[in-house]
C-alpha cells in the first residue's frame, strides 16, 4: 500500500447540478464532510425550474451507450470510478435505443436522496454572490452555464475580462480521417502560413445549392432569455446568408488568394478547415457557427465536396453559456490561479454536456483530497483524461468541448480505420482502470469502490 493521505477537514461545494453533487458524493463517501451550497428554491437560473438536485435543464437523453462511441466510453469510465450521476442514470434509464435517456424527475429525485440523506453532507439553500462568501477551502466552484450574474461579475473581477466568456459560438468540428482529401486542396490565402489549411473548392452552381439548402435548414429557436445580439464577429452563416446570395462568398467563404491546385484556377467560394489539435485527427470549418438544428447541419455538410462521408466531432452551436478560459486562468488541479483551493468543476470549466460535467465534478473532487500527494490526471487515452487535457491546454480559442474521440491521445499503432474506434476504446477503458488503482494506493483505500 502506498501513501495514504490526510482528507481535508471539511470542504464546500457551490452549486447542486451535475457536477457539483457528483462532487459532493465523490468527498463524502471519502470521509470528507461537505456543506453543499444551493441557491435554488430561493433563486431560479432561467433555465431551471425544480427544486430537486442535478436537475436536466434541456433533453433527457444522455447520449449514445455505444461502446465504440467517445460518449458511451466516458459512461464507463463514470461507472468504473464509482459515479452518482451514472448509477442514477443506469436505474431510471427509459427505453431509447442505442442512447441512455432517463425519467427526469425520478433521476433527480434519486440523486437529491442520496445527498441529502448522507450523513457528511449538509445543505445550504443559499446564494453565494461573491468568492469571498466562501469561508472554507478547499471549495469546489460548479454554479454551470447559467451562474448567478454576481457571482460571474466577481469572477470577472478576480479573473479578468478576457478570461471569460457568455456565448458558445463555436463553428463544426470533423475527424480528419473522414475528409476526402483527394477532393480538398491545401493552402492558406496569398500563402500566408503555408498548408495550415484544407480547402474546399466550389463551383458557382454549388455555392448556390448549398446557401439555398442553408435558408431552407431547420433552425434552433432561441431560448426566451437568449437575446439575438451577436458579434459581426461569429454572426450564424444562416444570417449572413439571408443578407444576400453572395453575402458568404464575401465573408468566410471567400476564395481570395487561394487557387485550386486542381484546375489552377480560383474557386467561386471556398471552406477553410483549420487543424484544431496538436494531433491533427480534428479540423474546424472556419466562420461556420450557426443555429440550423444538428440534423441539417450533418445532411448539408455533408452534400459539400469532400465531406460526403464526414464525420462530426462536434456540430455548431451558438447558445448562451457562460463558461471560464480555463486554460488560461486554471492551475494543472483546476485551481483559479492566485485563489487557491477554488477549483473550478462543470460547465463552467469548458466542457459541455451532462456527462462531461459530471466527469470534471468528480476529478475536482479528487484533487481535494489529497494536497500532500497530488492526484495524476486521468491519462490522454481516456474519455476524462482527454476533456482534462482540453481545459489545460493553452489554444487560441479556447471553446467547450463534448466527449469525442479527437480529444484522446491517437492510437499508436497502425489499425483499419473501421476498428480504430474500437481499439480506443479497448485502450481507454484499459487504462482508466490503471488510473483508478494507482488512485487506490495514493488514497489508501483498499476496497473496490472507489
Ligand atoms: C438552456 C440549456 C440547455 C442545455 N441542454 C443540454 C442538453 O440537452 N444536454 C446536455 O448534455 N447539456 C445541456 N446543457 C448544458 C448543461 O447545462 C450542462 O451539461 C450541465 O447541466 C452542466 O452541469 P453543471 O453541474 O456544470 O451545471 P448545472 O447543472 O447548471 O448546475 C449548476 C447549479 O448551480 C446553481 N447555482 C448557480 N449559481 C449559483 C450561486 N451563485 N450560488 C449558489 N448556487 C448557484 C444552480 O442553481 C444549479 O443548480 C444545456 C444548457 C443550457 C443553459
């Protein structure tokens, strides 16, 4: 048995969803006592309206359960590290084909039970506005995308401006191995900054199919207290469309300073795709953010030369969601940088989805409790360890991300494309049981269920 570690004495969690009763469970049934800080009942976000714990603000589905899929390992992974969310999720699963969907209110109700019928946790129906409300440490921050505004002013105060953001406009994202690059050409424009970018070239004919099949796509209504205010900056293709027929080619479809190396000429409109990761296995359509609903952005896309069998890591989005330059302000244990022990956990922390907030809940959670021998992140080849690996790395345009298979340390041996996902898997799933033994030893805990 290794070093076993000295739990802290007490330790707050501010905000009772996801990731922040994920937390509390992961401390308390570490013999850490908790008080669970809560502002509902007293205070609605626009987007919650029951007064139970880990509330699902939106769908009830929590993705697919495929095994071969970066959502469905991270399910897992959850499970094999003794996850709240998950056990609430597997008991009051209703039936949804290859997706895990729950009873929202029996989900809920089964997570409020249990924290609020253990005997370490303690909870406070209360409103923190400002970081120095919280009088212990270490403090685990989870108030999701819709933080009380207080309490974002007095992270921006403490953080910087920069260092924050309230809209997700984030453009799609593609496997690289999907790409049909024999039909793309590389280049940046005037070549500035050599190949960085894959082209897709288009013809005037196609252009024209493709912003008419844009005007035509279904849209994602806004929420009631989402306003239409965006920056020209990242405004929705579908907006810059309806503006003029040529309203793209002039924008971020314009083929200036690039030439198909293909027929030597300039195409009528081209799409750039930007490397989004060091590995290269993820491109980015540039200035591609838009509201057309999931379904329609996969079946348009795909009509584009090249992308015909693309596939998506991530589609675009542009929501509010209030969320931290994580890899900016955040120390290596999802610390705010000169506030220490304030770990930042959930939404808020630049990931996105249900699962993956869970997922950061339960890491922050972890690097509680052991200061004297620091917790290793979950490894690059895991789901966690992959979305861990987002929130650290310093990138231009840091965006939340969902689990996907882009995020993960690329296979190092040479497998059939068709297998590849499954071989991540294998591996993931392989060495997040590593993880959890050498998590053991640190935390001297003998049985199996951490
Ligand atoms: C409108 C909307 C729809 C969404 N739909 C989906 C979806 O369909 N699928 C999906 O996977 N993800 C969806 N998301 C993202 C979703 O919010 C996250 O996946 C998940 O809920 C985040 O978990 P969390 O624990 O970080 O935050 P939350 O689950 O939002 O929990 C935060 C908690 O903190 C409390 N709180 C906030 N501020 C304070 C404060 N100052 N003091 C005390 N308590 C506070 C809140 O009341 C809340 O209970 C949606 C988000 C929004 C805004």
């Amino acid at each position: 048995m290794g070093p076993v570690v000295t739990r802290p004495s007490h330790a707050i969690v501010v905000g009772g969803g996801l990731a922040g009763c994920e937390a509390c469970w992961h401390l308390a049934r570490r013999n850490t006592p908790v008080t669970l800080i809560e502002m509902k009942p007293e205070v609605y976000s626009p987007a919650h309206h029951s007064p139970l714990l880990a509330e699902l603000v939106c769908s009830n589905s929590l993705k697919s359960l495929q095994i071969n899929t970066a959502t469905g390992v991270l399910k897992k992974e959850l499970i094999t590290l003794g996850s709240l969310i998950m056990e609430s999720a597997i008991h009051h699963a209703v039936p949804a084909g290859n997706a895990l969907s729950v009873d929202r209110e029996s989900f809920s109700t089964f997570i409020t039970e249990r924290i609020s019928s253990h005997p370490r946790i303690q909870i406070d129906h209360a409103i923190i506005h400002k970081l120095r409300d919280i009088k212990k440490r270490p403090t685990i921050l989870a108030t999701g995308p819709l933080t009380h505004p207080d309490l974002i002013a007095d992270l921006q105060r403490h953080t910087g401006s920069d260092a924050l953001y309230f809209y997700d406009a984030t453009s799609p994202i593609l496997y690289a191995d999907s790409i049909n690059t024999s039909i793309v050409f590389k280049g940046s424009r005037y070549g500035k900054g050599g190949d960085d970018y894959l082209n897709i070239p288009l013809t005037r004919e196609q252009y024209d199919n493709f912003v008419y099949n844009i005007l035509q796509a279904e849209k994602v209504p806004l929420h009631p207290f989402e306003s239409e205010t965006y920056y020209e900056g990242c405004m929705p293709i579908e907006v810059l469309a309806e503006r003029g027929k040529d309203t793209l080619a002039f924008g971020p479809m314009k083929p200036v300073g690039l030439s198909n190396p293909m027929t030597g000429k300039r195409p009528y409109a081209v799409i750039q795709l930007r490397q989004e990761n060091l590995s290269g296995n993820l491109f980015s359509m540039v200035g591609f953010q838009t509201k057309m609903t999931f379904r329609d952005q996969e079946r348009i896309f795909r009509t584009l030369p090249g992308l015909e069998h693309a596939e998506f890591a991530r589609l675009g989005t542009i929501h509010r969601n209030f969320y931290l330059n994580s890899p900016q302000v955040l120390t290596p244990t999802l610390e705010l940088k000169g506030i220490p022990g304030i770990h930042i956990a959930g939404q808020i922390s630049g990931v996105e989805g249900y699962l993956e907030s869970t997922a950061i809940g339960l890491l922050c959670a972890l690097f509680c409790l052991s200061k004297e021998h620091p917790i290793p992140p979950p490894p690059p080849t895991t789901v966690m360890g992959g979305l861990y690996r987002h929130l650290t790395t310093p990138q231009k345009r840091f965006s939340p991300m969902g689990a996907n298979w882009g995020l993960v340390t690329p296979l190092r041996e040479r497998v059939k494309r068709k297998e590849k996902k499954q071989a991540l898997a294998t591996r993931a799933l392989h060495d997040i049981k590593q993880w959890k033994e050498e998590l053991k030893k640190i935390l001297g805990e003998d049985d199996d269920n951490l």
